[in-house]
C-alpha cells in the first residue's frame, strides 16, 4: 500500500528524526511511503485562533498537494481504506489529522472527512497490527521505564489507546502509570503563548506526575504536546527525555541481515 | 494587554489554585465510579439524555405552552420574562403584593437569579435575601460570587470559612466541619422562621404534569421552598423535560455528573401551593427566563441550551483547576462559561474568554448531554475575530502567505535557526516559561532527497 507521509509543519521545522522514523515504520509495516513536497502546515494554527479565513487558504493549498485539487470528491475514510488505489495520508499527529477530519469540514461547512489517520490508528486499525516489531525481535536485556502522555486531540479522531498497545506490545519497553493520564499538557497552540502562565502550571503539573512515576523518558504522539513540555523541562533543568513514540518504534526494528 | 484569565493566574493565591485542583481531581474520579455504578453503559445514557434534549430544544414553544397551561392546572401562576430587567420585576411586584414593607427572603441555590444578578436588586428595593446553601451562604457573607456552577466556594478551605463565620458572629471559632455546618445552620433556622418569600431555580421542569423538580443535598431547598407563605421559582426556557419517566434518566445523571450520587439527598416534585395540606406555600409562581435563550436556539451554539448546569466540564478542565471560575468574569464560568458567556451576552463583550481554552476536549467527553463545547468555542473565536471583538497577536494573513508556496515555506525553514535567536515581543509568551525550541537531529527534508 502507498501511503503519503504528512510531515507536520512541527517535525519540519524541528523533528525531522520523527519524520524519518515514521518513513522507517511505515516500510517495516510494508508500505511504500511517498513525500509530497509541497506539503507545508494544515492550517491549525489560524483555525485555533479564530483566523479562519487564514486558516481555509491554507487548508486550500493543503488539499492541492496531497488530493490534486481543492475542490477533489468527496471521500470516506473508511472506503478509501479498501480501495487499493486511493490515496491516504498518514501522519505522525493526532492533532494535524483531526484537523483535516474535523477542522477542515467545520471551517468549509461540508461533511467531508478526507483519509488522512494518524500512525498508529494506521497500523492497528487499518493494517490489524497488535504486535511491534513484526516479525521476531531481539530480546532485550533491560526493559526501558517510559511515561506515556496522550495527546488531547486524539479525542477529535476518536483515538483510543492503539499508541500505547503498540508501545505496550514490544519487548523492551515497560510503561508505568502516570497520576491524572486525562489531564492535558497545558500546550493548545497559540494558547501557550497568549495564556503562558496557565499553560506552563498545567505542564508542570503533567511534568510533575511524570517524575513522580520514576520514569526518565516522556513519549508521546504528537509533537505539539512535547515541543511545549520540552521547553519547561529545560527551563526547569528536569532530566527527563521527551520522543515519539515512532522513535521508540523505529529504534527496534531489527536491521536487515544481507542475504 | 495580557488576557484577563492569563491576567488573574498571574495573581491568584497559590492557595487557592491547590483548593480547586484537589476538589476536581477527587470529583472527576469519584463521577466515572459514580456513572459506572449507575449505568450498565454511561455512554449511552449520555448520548439518550442529549437526544431527549435535543427533542426538547426542536419542540421548545409547544412544550413550554404545554407546561404552563399544566402548571396553571395545579395553581402556580406562571409568568414570562424576556430579560433580566422583566424577571426582576415580576419578582419585585410578586414581593411588594406579600411583603410590602420588605424583609427577609430565603433563597435556595441557584444559578438563573445570580445570572440576573437578582440579590443587589432585592436588596436595593429594601429586601433581605439570605442564600441558604451552605456555600453560598458563605459567597454571601463574603460578598464574593460563587466560582463554580455546583460548588460555590471550591477556591476556599475550611479555615476561610471559619474566619467568616467568627467575623459574623455565629459562633466560636472551629475548623471541624460538622461544627460549621451547625452554626451555619441554628443561623439559618432563624431565617426560615421569618422569611415569608422563598426564592429557588428549577432543576427540571415537566411539561407533561407541570411539576417543578428541585435537587439539592442540605434540605434548604425544602424549607425556602415550603416554609415561607410565597414560593417564586425562576427557571431558564430551556430547562423543560417532555414527561416525567425522563426523569429516571436525568435525575440520576445529573447527581453522578455534579457530585457522584446517584441520586441527590432530596428530590422535590413540586405541583403548586398547599390545597388540603395544612402546610406549604399559598402561592407558588414561576418565572420562564428567556434572557438571549430564543436567540441561542437560533445561533450555532444551540446546543449549549442542553446543558443541565452539572459542573462535570469544570472539574475536568485543566484551565479551570489553574485558575478558577472568577478567572472568567462571569456568573457561568470554566468550558459551559466560555461558552455561554458570549453566547448570552455577545462576542464584543465576552468573547475574549474562548480563548481561555487549550481545546482539549476532555469537557465534551464527560458531558452528561454531549455538548460539543471545544466546536463551540472554535465557532466562537471566528465568530470574534470576524466581528473585530478580539484581536490576535499574530499575523495570521503573513503565516497564510508562507504556508501556502512551497518555496517560500522551504526558505522560511532555512532562516528557522537564524529567525529563532532574533528578540520578537511574540516570544516573550514562550520564553517565559519554556527555553526556545530547537532542531533535533537531522532536518527531513535533506535525509529524504539524499535517500532517494
């Protein structure tokens, strides 16, 4: 299956590891990953902010480089899916695909929800995979500690807990529980900036609960949550380390043997 | 200009910001064991309470004719009020007919008499209201405004009350809350012997039968509502059920939403004055309350007028429990307030306060009716902007232009790490708090191309 990898303007401009890993996981799951490179952010940012005129050209242009042309038929995820020759997006972003599903036929007023899924509701919901890596798989000498956060938008595409079964699925990787997992990281956009005071005491709370489970790396699924919990943890001087969660997947898958 | 929630969390007692935090985090567990214990799938009881819901606010007029035509059956006079001003007065004329030389009012808990601000009024035409709820009576005493929807003095500690209590000379001072209670209490028995006018809300209000339901917890309802002469009821349009088997549903979601009983201490079924009883109110009147309801029905934020007013969204919300619900200038505070707040009195005034919201949707996932609060306040934001009612910082038209070509988004990447280390008054949000972000590894785009 091809799959078009949506970047997120955030991986772009910062985290391209987690683009790379994404590419990486999306192969080892057998799928043939295409770039568009057009591609440049879905227009959350004005949407959030209430500048939506800003936000639909935007979204103009994001549909011209992943569908063709703005105004392309309407879809179903869900068919889209079965249909071997349709085009879906993937995207390492609850968030940016919530957008797309949600924001966008909100924002244009139709009932139109494109195929674009987030990573892991690609590979468990749609390629039915319940195991990571696939295949056999070294055996670790040491299971890592990791706290997991959920990223708040997921609700928006009805994401249930496929990010943490696959974390939950490898053999390295022990997730301890964390105080409050409902509780959001206090980022919201451009909240965090123009509400930084409430924004940074509920990330420090988060921050707080994190550290008190004894795990030292934070993994997440969206880049949003953690390029704002990362910027407290160093202004704080905490040791924790923040990744995808792609990271975590990609780092085991095992290198091929050449023939 | 910093916002005014952003404003007050850089003021708020730390002390107070621990109160409200503790109290919602037990509420918002102790609700999901509640809902559990209540409904074999509380989803689903969600999702029914806001179709039924959703059917009352399609058939609104013929049910709130239905109701009052019932209600005038079993003897409660029943008057409509467009406005705050209208409901004012029709409780002041009410008041005058009974009490012409003014005195003390009992009033029961209620959000729909703080919302048009009835007390200052009462006061200023020579009555005395005493609020009964234990906590808003304290609100009372401490002429502050209640901060959430179900629990009126979440922000304060037992020994804020006490200080109170002390000052108004209920008795010797005492942090054990049995021993407030009960000062609070011989204080308030005294009221209710004099009062001859009990003021309430309505919780639900049954079409069918022209019942008016009452929940509460401490028994001031009963007694502000059966102990004086004169019972006035004000209630919201749109706080109808069709017939009253909804009420097996709602009552129960309400009590595990609000306060994780299945059931409140006291249900009221009120159907109209005393008739062979030998006690009980002589007159009972309720007063509809459109106050900007008929035109919220007409808007895209109808369905906020679902809301059962249970505080479940407070709790939850993370912006709430840092700040609390004075942080919203508002008598509806936390995700319900940011919504309704410019919803009933427009975005020029308040529609600044949907901006206090990171979106995460954990209010629209424990609303007992499913209101899609985080829509609403997006629909909100544009509605401001488009009315010129809330200007934002950023230039979102110059982000437009980069984001839509695709070299001009390639070149502002490369500038990324020079552009980062340059001062902009935008940062300063950031850098408060976070240190700047910066790039991880290698950047996507060049490992792509080298690949291939």
């Amino acid at each position: 299956m091809t799959v078009k990898l949506m970047l997120t303007c955030l991986c772009d401009a910062f985290y391209g590891e987690v683009g790379i890993a994404t590419v990486r996981v999306l192969e080892h799951a057998g799928c043939k990953v295409e770039f568009p490179a057009g591609q440049t952010c879905c227009g959350q940012p004005p949407f959030n902010a209430g500048d939506w005129e800003a936000s639909r050209s935007v979204a103009r242009h994001w549909r011209e480089v992943f569908f063709g042309s703005p105004q392309s038929e309407i879809r179903n995820p869900k068919s889209a899916i079965r249909d071997p020759k349709s085009e879906i997006v993937v995207a390492p972003s609850s968030s940016c695909a919530a957008m797309i599903r949600e924001g966008y036929p909100l924002m244009f007023g139709y009932d139109d929800h494109l195929p674009v899924f987030e990573l892991s509701e690609f590979l468990v919901d749609h390629l039915g995979i319940d195991k990571w890596p696939i295949g056999p798989a070294p055996q670790p000498g040491q299971k890592t500690k990791i706290a997991f956060h959920q990223a708040c938008h997921g609700r928006g595409i009805g994401l249930k807990d496929q990010q943490i079964r696959l974390l939950a699925s490898m053999q390295g990787i022990e997730i301890v529980p964390i105080d409050q997992p409902e509780q959001c990281c206090g980022f919201g956009g451009a909240f965090s900036i123009g509400h930084p005071t409430v924004s940074a005491a509920i990330g420090k709370q988060k921050l707080k609960r994190v550290v008190e489970s004894g795990a030292t790396i934070l993994v997440s699924g969206d880049m949003g949550c953690l390029i704002h919990l990362q910027g407290l943890i160093e202004k704080e001087g905490l040791k924790i380390e923040v990744r995808h969660f792609a990271e975590i997947l990609a780092e085991a898958i095992p290198a091929k043997v050449p023939a | 200009m910093r916002p005014p929630v952003e404003k007050f969390a850089r003021e708020i007692a730390p002390e107070k910001v621990a109160n409200v935090s503790s109290a919602s985090a037990t509420r918002v567990i102790s609700r999901i064991k509640a809902l559990a214990e209540a409904f074999e799938d509380p989803d689903a009881a969600r999702r029914h309470a806001a179709e039924v819901k959703n059917y009352v606010l399609d058939n609104l007029k013929d049910l709130l004719i239905q109701l009052e035509a019932k209600c005038q059956e079993n003897g409660i006079r029943v008057y409509w009020a467009k406005d705050g001003e209208r409901a004012r007065q029709i409780a002041l004329e009410i008041c005058r007919a009974t009490y012409p030389e003014g005195g003390t009012i009992v009033k029961a808990k209620s959000m729909v008499t703080e919302e048009i601000h009835l007390n200052p009024f009462l006061e200023e035409n020579g009555y005395r209201p005493v609020e009964t709820d234990l906590g808003e009576y304290v609100v009372q005493l401490e002429h502050e405004t209640p901060s959430h929807i179900v629990a009126p003095i979440v922000h304060m500690n037992r020994g804020q009350v006490a200080n109170a209590f002390e000052r108004e000379g209920l008795g010797p001072r005492t942090e054990d809350p049995v021993e407030l209670t009960m000062q609070a209490r011989a204080k308030l028995r005294s009221h209710f012997r004099e009062a001859q006018i009990g003021i309430s809300g309505v919780n639900f209000a049954v079409a069918e039968t022209g019942r008016l339901v009452l929940v509460e917890n401490e028994g001031n309802n009963r007694l502000s509502t059966t102990a004086p002469v004169v019972h006035i009821a004000f209630m919201g349009i749109e706080k109808i059920l069709p017939c009253e088997p909804d009420l097996a549903l709602f009552l129960r979601l309400l009590g595990c939403s609000a306060t994780a009983q299945h059931m409140t201490g006291y249900v009221h079924l009120i159907s109209g004055p005393r008739k062979e009883e030998r006690d009980g109110p002589r007159e009972v009147h309720l007063i509809l309350l459109d106050n900007g309801r008929s035109r919220i029905l007409r808007s895209q934020y109808r369905e906020i007028l679902r809301c059962i007013r249970c505080g479940a969204c407070q709790n939850v919300c993370p912006v709430y429990r840092q700040v609390s619900g004075h942080a919203y200038h508002y008598v509806y505070s936390g995700p319900i307030g940011a919504v309704l707040a410019p919803a009933l009195d427009g975005v020029e005034k308040m529609g600044w306060v949907a901006k206090a919201s990171s979106l995460c949707g954990a209010c629209e996932e424990v609303c007992p009716v499913c209101i899609p609060i985080p829509r609403m306040l997006l629909q909100i934001r544009d509605e401001s902007v488009r009315a010129g009612a809330v200007k934002d910082s950023v230039p979102w038209h110059l982000f437009a232009k980069a984001a839509t070509s695709g070299w001009q988004w390639r070149a502002g990447l490369k500038l990324l790490p020079m552009a980062s280390k340059m001062p902009h008054p935008l940062k300063q949000g950031w850098t408060e708090y976070r240190a700047m972000p910066h790039r991880v590894g290698r950047p996507f785009r060049s490992w792509w191309n080298e690949r291939r």
